[in-house]
C-alpha cells in the first residue's frame, strides 16, 4: 500500500482576529479576521477611508504614537500578538515600512540606507558598501545616485526620496514588508521596476501591500483582500477575484470600477 503524501498548509506570517481599530468614536476598521502567508505578496484593496493604512499602523504599533487610535482584537506576528512585545524596537526592526510620502532622514543618501544595518552590528565599509549598493539597485535608485550617495537625501526629487525610503526599508532585511501606495509618487516606468523586484523579493519576505490601482494588486497579489467602510469584505486569491469568481457582489463591482 502506497501511502499518499499531503501537502504543508502554507505558514502563517501574520493572523488577525476580530482586530477593531478606532480614532476617538470613529470606527477605522471593525472586526476584521484574516491570515497573511509566509513568502506571499497580500494585497489589500478598496476605496479610501477604508482602513487600509490603519491595518498597517497597528501591525506595527502605530497605535502608541497616534493621538486617540485604538486598537483591540490581535495582531499576531511569528506566532506573537504584537501588543506583547516588550521590546518595540525589536519588533519594528523585522517589519520594513514605506506610506505614500517619503519620510526621509535628515543625512546623505549613503546614511540613510546604511543606518539600519549599522544599527545591526554591521561596521566594515565593504560590507555597509555592499549595502546600500545593493538596496539602492532594488530600489530602482542607485544609477541615479550612484555618484553622489554624499549629497543630502533631501534634495532628492519627491520620486527618488520615495525609492530612497524603500531602500531604506529594505536595508532592515525586514521579514515583513509593508507597502502603502508606494508608487503615488514614482513614474509609471520606475514603478514597473520597482514591481519586478518586489516578485523576486517574496522568496525573502512576506509583503503586505496597499494600493489603490486594483491593476497593480493584479499584477503583484497572490492574494487579494477587499476593505470597504471599515470591513474586510473577502479575502480570496488574486486571479479568481479577477475571474470575478467572488464571494460579495460588491467587490466585483469594486473590481469593475463602478464605485470607488
């Protein structure tokens, strides 16, 4: 008799459970309960003021410097609620983070990427070289600041300050990645760049990514979820919800562009 092998069930990175996140009596996101996979790209979709950025804030404990968030239910990372790490340091340096608008350090191009890997113990110029060369490349930045990684990050054009905070994300060589409309400021070329990466990086990482250009979570999502008014309508793989193979008539009607 021929014993049948069973497929592993894919691994958790990140499992909510009834996560409710409110702004004073305003209710951002209700209830919500999903899983995130390991070495998966998560696609989050849906109007604004959806909760979408408010998820990713509480993945990472935004909450606590957020005047009048808060957050109840569980976030659990690597088999942890968030809540219950003592050391938020420690937690953030596993999860990489890039918003809609860059938030650049106040030092060169060079610092800004290698200060997250000095932070890590990494002190010979070689090594932090190899560092940013690398991040800066994924990022879609380093031909074009490859000769002046000495100059202020800041005066960088909005674009290239945007690929810079990716870099810089990246540097942390995070287990999770959080993307929030990345590419609002970056050229529909760089952004393709970018996207291309960001398929190769799952084999690294786990990403979480918010946008609004539902063609975009198409082409990068191996799953989608759909948030509407604070609710996580379904959650599905990407290509079916693209059939229109869906759960919610709203999301199809989401997908088809009439509302939104």
């Amino acid at each position: 008799m021929v014993e049948q092998s069973k497929a592993l069930a894919p691994l958790e990175k990140v499992r909510v459970r009834n996560l409710t996140i409110r702004y004073g009596d305003t209710v951002a996101l209700k209830d919500a309960s999903f899983e995130v996979r390991e070495n998966e790209v998560f696609g989050i979709i849906g109007p604004a003021n959806s909760g979408k950025t408010s998820f990713l804030r509480a993945i990472n404990r935004m909450d606590e410097m957020t005047s009048g968030m808060h957050v109840s239910g569980e976030v659990i990372f690597n088999g942890k609620d968030v809540s219950e790490w003592r050391n938020l340091y420690a937690l953030r340096s596993r999860i990489g983070v890039v918003f809609p608008l860059p938030v650049g350090l106040p030092m060169s191009i060079y610092q800004n990427v290698a200060f997250a890997a000095k932070l890590r113990g990494v002190k010979k110029k070689a090594n932090l070289d190899e560092v940013v060369e690398r991040c800066l490349t994924r990022a879609a930045l380093w031909d074009e600041v490859k000769d002046r990684l000495n100059s202020l990050g800041s005066l960088l054009s909005g674009g290239q300050q945007q690929r810079l905070t990716i870099a810089r994300a990246l540097s942390q060589e995070p287990e999770l990645l959080l993307l929030d409309e990345f590419s609002i400021a970056v050229d529909p070329v760089t952004t393709m760049r970018i996207e291309d990466v960001l398929k190769e990086l799952k084999s690294e990482m786990t990403i979480i990514l918010v946008t609004n250009l539902v063609q975009q979570a198409r082409r990068l999502a191996d799953r989608t979820a759909f948030f509407l008014n604070g609710e996580v309508v379904e959650v599905g793989d990407t290509a079916e919800l693209f059939k229109r193979n869906t759960k919610d008539q709203r999301t199809t009607d989401y997908l088809e562009g009439r509302f939104g």
